[in-house]
C-alpha cells in the first residue's frame, strides 16, 4: 500500500527529488491515505516526530541532515506508532 512512497524515499538525493517524493506523498494521500495508520495530517506529523526522535537516539541523523532524512521522515510518519 505504501511503496510508492516508501520508494520514492529512497530515492531522493536533491531537492528535485524530495519536491517528487512530496507529490508522491500527496497521491498516495489522495488514493489511500485514509488506509494510512495516521490518517490525519496531525496524527501523521506527531508520528514523524516521534520516529525522527526515536531514530536519532540509535542514528545521529540530526548531525548533517539530507533530503533523504527529510523524505524518510514524513514518509514514517504514515506508519510509525
């Protein structure tokens, strides 16, 4: 359910990639985001903030930050709990 954007994320290097990632992010909303286990815009952030956190305690990821770290992210906060 989940793969576009799971593989877009992987995807992104640039910001061209990471502005893709957000349209694919829009689609997948769009199509199924009521599927999503966050299905609301608050739920899914609140989601991505607790898996950003969460994953810089074991990856300093906050160190030197990427469009790739921004895309996987948001794209956690579809399923993270």
């Amino acid at each position: 359910m989940y793969d576009a954007v799971f593989d877009s994320a992987d995807k992104v290097e640039t910001f061209e990639d990471f502005v893709e990632f957000l349209l694919v992010l829009e689609a997948s909303f769009k199509a199924e985001g009521t599927a999503w286990e966050n299905p609301t815009i608050d739920r899914m952030m609140e989601s991505a903030a607790a898996w950003a956190i969460d994953t810089a305690e074991r990856d300093p990821l906050t160190k030197n930050p990427t469009w790739h770290n921004f895309a996987q992210i948001l794209s956690a906060g579809i399923i993270y709990e």
